[in-house]
C-alpha cells in the first residue's frame, strides 16, 4: 500500500491478495483494482479519480520495484474520464501490455478494457516488475462457468515445485502477453532453472522429462492436444503449446508467477 490519506472510494487491498487473474468480488461497474507484490488498492468510478503507481511509497496508491532505482518514482497514472479508466505512462521506462505493446511516456494514454490487464516494467532482461490492473464490468466481476462446465480442467492443476518453476519458465512468453508467444527453448529453460535452482542437475532433457510427465498426467486426465497422436507430425512446439494453454486456461499459471524469475 502507500502513505497517501485515503479518500472515499477507496480500499486497500493487501499484500497476499490472490492474482486480479483469477477475478475480483461482485463489485460496482467500473471500479477498478490494482495489485502489486507490495499490496494495492480498490477505486470504485468517479469522474477524474487518480490511482497512482510507482516505487515511492509515500506518493503513490500501489507500491511497485520499492527495491529497485530503475522504476520512476512515479511511474503510473490511471485516470477515470467518461466511460473507461486510463493508463499513462508517467515514468522513464516504457509499460509493457498485453500483445506486446509498449506504452511509452510521451504516449497518449490507454483506455482499459472491463477485465484484467497485466501491465509490466522490465527493469533488467531478468527483473520485471507487475502491476496488476482488473476493471470490473457490467455484472461486477469475473464470468463464472456454467454449471455443466465445472469439470476438474476449470480449476488450477496440481503441480510440485519443480514442475511449476520448469513451466514457468516455459511460458514466460505467454505469461508476458507477448502477442504471438511460443515455449521458449529446452536450452533456456534449463539455463534457467540452474541459475534458480543450482545445485539440481539442469539439462535440457531432464526438463524436457519433466514438462512430458505433466502432459502425460494432464493427458490421461482427459485434457486433449498433448500427445503426438492427437496432434501428427510434425509436432514442432504444438504439445507445449496446448499445454501452455490449458494452464492458462485454468488459471494454474498466472503473471505473477514470473516473480520467480526474478534476480535475488
């Protein structure tokens, strides 16, 4: 959270809140959430309210990158004008959005879209800072399934450590909203996980074992897409691909799992 005095409309949301990715409560049209690993806030829609974000606490309504000089002091403003809530760009480093674009501070500002919006300052080509944003629509919050649709693939698949950190680092394209995102190599995500894990015995085939015993299990459990059979030659990054899919589909992956990916 922040040092600023809180004014009507507005909650503080805490620093163990659940990602805005997996929806927000019922909650008035419009009102807008914002959530970093620091805490956040809750604005419901007035004309010309301001949510600040950047590193200085003190100035702002979401703390972000407190650690790190390279985020602005003030890096953000989400301002509410007429019917949308919109994003600017008020620090030196360019805000990454979904499909990879890029909002830069001599940008006209960006209006959001009702639903979640991840927005990411990369600091470093490992250190990347999320904020995340979610604009509550007509019917307040997230769509909820349809009864005949709750099977056990409409909820996060159970995954180790190790597995999580592996497709983690798989996806981190998807989890970036690149706009046309592939897995990323086996020699990457090996690179990495010894990097984050030393000590382990990180080769390209044994994270490579690892990702197939995931989709194997996913598989078997009735998830289509994830065997050669189903998808024929040449397969290419095709059953990584649907995988990837399916864990972002039930929310098993998240934007902000790439924290661990973070420098120490």
């Amino acid at each position: 959270m922040s040092d600023i005095p809180q004014v009507e409309g507005v909650e503080p949301l805490p620093a163990n809140h659940a990602s805005l990715a997996f929806g927000v409560p019922e909650s008035e049209p419009g009102t807008i959430y914002a959530l970093s690993v620091s805490g956040g806030v809750r604005f419901r829609p007035k004309e010309e309210r301001v949510v600040l974000f950047g590193r200085n606490r003190p100035d702002v309504h979401v703390c972000v990158g407190e650690d790190d000089r390279r985020v602005s002091r003030s890096h953000g403003r989400l301002a509410r004008r007429g019917d949308h809530w919109w994003l600017a760009n008020t620090g030196h480093l360019p805000l990454q959005l979904p499909g990879a674009r890029m909002l830069f501070p001599e940008d006209d500002s960006y209006p959001l879209e009702t639903g979640y919006t991840p927005v990411f300052i990369s600091s470093t080509a490992r250190r990347r800072h999320l904020v995340e944003l979610y604009v509550a629509g007509v019917d307040g919050r997230l769509p909820t399934p349809a009864p005949e649709a709750s099977t056990l693939k409409d909820r996060p698949w159970k995954l180790d450590a190790d597995e999580r950190l592996a497709l983690v680092c798989l996806a981190q394209r998807y989890l970036l909203h690149d706009a046309y995102p592939q897995p990323v190599s086996w020699k990457q995500v090996a690179a990495e996980l010894a990097e984050l894990r030393p000590g382990g015995g990180w080769r390209p085939k044994k994270a490579e074992h690892l990702v197939a015993g995931v989709r194997k299990r996913l598989s078997a459990a009735g998830v289509p897409g994830l065997t050669r059979e189903e998808v024929g030659e040449p397969v290419g990054n095709m059953l990584n691909h649907n995988l990837v899919g399916e864990l972002l589909r039930t929310r098993t992956l998240v934007p902000p799992d790439l924290l661990v990916l973070d420098e120490n």
